[in-house]
C-alpha cells in the first residue's frame, strides 16, 4: 500500500513537469535548404496569462 502511495505521488510530480515543458526547433538557415525552396515553421504558446505567436520563413 505505501509502495503504490509513492508511485502514485511520484506519477503526479512528473506529470505536473511534463505540462511546463516547451518544445525546442531547429530552424535551417539559408544557405543549407535547397535551392528555390522554403521552409515554414509556425509556433504558438500558451501560457496561463498570454499567447505568443512566431513565424519563420527561410528561402
């Protein structure tokens, strides 16, 4: 019973970090994408008191 106590207590710990993470991209720059072609990546985060929005746009 205390075993499965712990695990349960641990389990919400490293579900409670789990939602505060953030993914993290790698954006190509120009001069490795080829040639007359484009990458586009759209990120939005949500926060409990705002939004951000980014966009990147290499050619």
């Amino acid at each position: 019973m205390l075993t499965r106590s712990i695990t349960v207590i641990l389990l919400f710990f490293v579900y409670k970090t789990t939602l505060s993470q953030q993914n993290l991209f790698n954006i190509p720059s120009g001069d490795i994408t080829y040639k007359k072609k484009f990458f586009y990546q759209h990120q939005l985060n949500t926060y409990s008191n705002k939004v951000e929005s980014k966009a990147h746009f290499v050619y």
